[in-house]
C-alpha cells in the first residue's frame, strides 16, 4: 500500500453509520487524517481528525447551501492532498411502485446518487491534484433485489451506472470504482432483527459464507480500492456479498 501520511486527507461521507465508522477508523489507521460527513454530529472516540454535519440532500438542491459547504470543506483540507473521497452515504426508503411518493424518489436520488456525483464534480480539481480516486458504496440492491426496495435498488443500479460512466469519462484523470456490499452486520441491521434469531441465522446461510459481512470488511476493500497497488482498478463495481450474488436459488 502506498504510503500515506497526516498531510493526505480522505473525505467519507455517512460516516457516523455503521459502516462510515469502519471506514474512519481504517483510514485514521491507515495513516490518513479524515475528514468525516454525516448530518450527525461525531460519535465519541471516533479518529475524524475533521467533522462536518452536511445535509447532504440540501447540498444537492440549494446552490447556496452547497457552496458553503464546499468552501469549507476546502478551507479544511488547507492545501493537503485529498487521497480519496469515500461516498458512503444512503438513505433507503422502503416502498414498492404503488406506494412510492415523489417526495421519496426525490429524496433517495438526492443522497444514494446526485450527491455522489455533485460532490465529485466540486471536488475534482482538489483529486485530480493529489491525485486521489472516488469510491462509490453501492451495494448488492445495484444488480439484486427484493419486493419494497424500488427506490433503493434503482438508486445503487444508478450508482453503479455512474461509476462506470465517470471512469470512462475522466479516463486517466481521477480513479473511480465501487463497492456493492450484501447484508453488513450494522448495529441498524441488527436491531432490526431483535427479537427474531430464526431470521437472523436465515439471513447468515443463504450466504454461501455461512455469514453476512462485517463493517470491517468493506472498509478493508475500501483501503484496498483506493489507497491499494491495484490502480489499473478503474471503473470496477466489485461485489462483497459472501458469494450469495453466485448462488442459484432454484426451488427444485
């Protein structure tokens, strides 16, 4: 891995969640000095060396607000190269086609992908510079989904679109890749299966792993995407799913 120093800044963004906090710790672990996003404040004990609380959807529909934002994202960075920008933030709205409300489309696309893309756009001329690379969390909903995640789904296959749209549109300029995690053991995820073990060991064995992910696991692929050796990694959506998007689930 490349070396990496309190002068390279990665920004994360959603990074109070389950999975944020793995990737700070990670990357404060790996050397670098981050700079976490959420619209929560800071978790206690967390190695952000910088914290931002952003509406990241208002980010996306206030120009003002935006700019803002972006300049004091860039009065933290102060100059030091910006190593990688992490989009990690999602919002899921649960609904099928005939319930889904404009206001949650809205929403949804706001934060799981114009967010992404409008914070990479702001941001280029700070990556390019460094140079450092974009890493999308999409998740397994981009390629795989279920009844009730139309919104979600539709918003993870977009990112994943995006990632290979902008690898092929900056070309050498920036590295663009992502993540499509399965089900990640998230305090969120495991509160929702309070009170109901059966599920909860359904959920691990239909992964051919015998188990559902750790948050650790993603930030380790993230390290590895993006402050890793393999930079020919370009415009790759890569699948962290315990092998359950492999498995044929056929009744007979």
């Amino acid at each position: 891995m490349p070396a990496t120093g309190p002068q390279d800044v990665v920004i994360i963004t959603g990074a109070a969640g389950g999975i944020g906090q793995a990737l700070v710790r990670a990357y404060a672990q790996a050397g670098c000095a981050v700079l976490g996003v959420d619209r929560s404040a800071a978790p206690e004990d967390l190695p952000a060396r910088h914290w931002l609380q952003v509406d990241l959807a208002r980010s996306v529909a206030d120009a003002d607000y935006a700019a803002g934002v972006f300049h004091t994202v860039r009065a933290l960075l102060a100059g030091r190269p910006l190593r990688a920008l992490v989009h990690n933030a999602a919002t899921q709205v649960l609904g099928g086609t005939t319930e889904l409300s404009l206001a949650d489309w809205q929403l949804t696309l706001q934060v799981n992908l114009l967010a992404p893309f409008l914070w990479t756009q702001a941001l280029l001329p700070e990556l390019e510079a460094a140079p450092g690379s974009v890493l999308h969390i999409s998740s397994i909903h981009a390629r795989l989904t279920k009844p009730g995640f139309v919104a979600y789904a539709t918003s993870k296959a977009a990112l994943s679109g995006l990632t290979r749209a902008m690898a092929v549109d900056l070309g050498g300029r920036v590295r663009v890749n992502a993540l499509e995690p399965a089900a990640i053991a998230t305090p969120m995820l495991e509160a929702g299966f309070a009170g109901d073990p059966d599920a909860r060991c359904t959920l691990d064995h239909c992964h051919p792993q015998g188990r559902i992910g750790q948050p650790q696991e993603v930030a380790a692929a993230a390290l590895a995407l993006t402050l890793g050796e393999a930079r020919f990694l370009h415009g790759a959506c890569l699948a962290l799913d315990g092998g359950i998007g492999v498995r044929l689930h056929d009744p007979a």
